[in-house]
C-alpha cells in the first residue's frame, strides 16, 4: 500500500498545512507550476518524502533541470502518467490523448486548470485526477489538493482537502 499526497499549481505558494495532511502520506506527486525549485526543495526537505513532479508552463530552468515535462511509472500495480497540461475526460489536448493512447496509464494526473476533477474515462480505461490548485494565483476560490492510497491494482481512499481561499 502506497499512500499519496497529491498537489499542484503552487505558483511559488506552499500552505503550511499540506504537511499536516500529507504526514501519512509515503509520496508526494506534484502535477506541475511550482513556480521555483525553493517550493520543490522544501516540500521533499520538510516531509522527508519523495517528491516526484512534471514542470508546468510557469516554471522556468531551475524546475525543468529537474523535473521533466511528463513522467510515466509503476506505483505497485497500477501505471501512472503525469503531465501538467492534458486536458480531462473526454477533452484531452492532442499531444496528451496521443500519449494516453501510446501508453495507456490506468491513472493520469494533470494540474494547469486550477479545477478539481476526479473522474474516470470508461472509453479508455482510466481514472483522471487533477488536485486543482494549492497556490494563490488565478481565478479559483478555493484552494486544494488530494490525498489517495494505491493498494495493488486499486486506487481508493480518495480525500479531497480544502486548504482555504485563495
């Protein structure tokens, strides 16, 4: 079982509570727009955790010497993508749908809409989770990021938190 504090769009803002949330948690995966390797560095160095992270398109050098522009890998049983801008079910950019396709994750994570969304695309088998955004910056109200555990070959235990207005 590997459980998973999921975040995103940070845009240079790191909430002190995501550790109270995540202190459970065996990994961090962040989904892109740290906006500076400092917020990257102190979220491993803080949790003590792996962090694994796409740069996002606010992200300049530092963050994309580091953190690549899409990853794909096994967490247990379950295959995993992640890319910072992919659109959702069934709305994918092109690029990401051809990924998708190429392949075929039974999770994909993105970031860049600042919009919640949990949803699973029957059409090709996969559950989409974007956190929504943990930063200050943009238009969302509310600022948020998800916990989940993989056990296996299943992904549950999904929680949604709130960490207050943007």
């Amino acid at each position: 079982m590997t459980r998973i504090g999921l975040i995103s769009d940070t845009h240079g803002f790191l909430d002190e509570h995501v550790f109270k949330h995540f202190e459970n948690c065996d990994e961090i995966w962040h989904a892109g727009d740290f906006g500076s390797i400092e917020i990257a560095t102190y979220l491993a160095a803080t949790s003590g955790l792996t962090v694994r992270g796409v740069f996002g398109n606010i992200d300049g050098n530092d963050i994309k010497a580091v953190y690549p522009e899409q990853l794909v890998f096994m967490c247990e049983g379950v295959k995993v993508m992640i890319r910072h801008i992919g659109g959702s079910p069934p709305n994918y950019n092109p690029e990401t749908r051809k990924e998708l396709l190429l392949h075929q994750p039974q999770l994909f994570i993105s970031g860049h809409s600042h919009i919640l969304k949990v949803m699973y695309d029957e059409k090709i088998s996969c559950l989409h989770m974007n956190p929504g955004s943990a930063g200050k910056q943009g238009w969302h109200k509310v600022r948020t990021i998800i916990t989940f555990v993989v056990d296996g070959k299943e992904m549950k235990d999904c929680k949604v938190i709130e960490l207050g207005k943007r």
